[in-house]
C-alpha cells in the first residue's frame, strides 16, 4: 500500500489491522528496518565524538604553536636587550615585522 505520507504507515497499518481482523498482520517499513535506523542513529552519535575529537585537537594545536612563538619572540627580545636596545624600542620592531 502507497501512502501519501510515508511517516504515517504505522498508524494506517494499525487501522487496516483492526479493519482486516486477526489472522492478518500489517509490516510497516519504520518496524521493518529498526535495526537499520538504531545503528544509523550510533553510528551519528560515533561521528560526531569523532569529529569533537579532531576539532579538539586541532585547536590545541594551534594554542599550543602560537603559546611556542610568543615563547621564541620573547626569547628573540631577551637576546637583543644586551646590545643596548632599550624595551620599548624591541616592542615596536617585533610588532613591525611580526
């Protein structure tokens, strides 16, 4: 049987079950394919940990590598101090030329 609305085959297939009588038994596609639709539904869940997961670590990363740049500028200004640069003017220069 076509339904106009395939999301109502359960409730039609109880009526035409309750019209037919016992002996007949209605199969609708929604209880048919219930362990299709669970494992849909795990295996969304799953991919969405699993890309929580890479955006984690991807943004971790990226804190991680820019934490080490200010790190190696500061050591870069640290350096250059004894050469009789004053503080103010290695801010400027580093800020300058990235």
């Amino acid at each position: 049987m076509k339904l106009a609305d395939m999301f109502a085959a359960s409730r039609v297939g109880r009526e035409a079950e309750l019209l037919l009588g016992p002996p007949y038994v209605a199969n609708n596609w929604i209880d048919l394919n219930r362990n299709l639709f669970s494992w849909m539904r795990i295996e969304k869940f799953f991919m969405f940990l699993i890309l929580l997961l890479i955006i984690l670590v991807a943004a971790f990363n990226i804190a991680s590598m820019l934490f080490m740049v200010v790190m190696d500028k500061k050591r870069d200004i640290g350096c250059s101090c004894p050469w009789g640069r004053r503080a103010g003017r290695s801010c400027a220069s580093s800020s300058s030329r990235g």
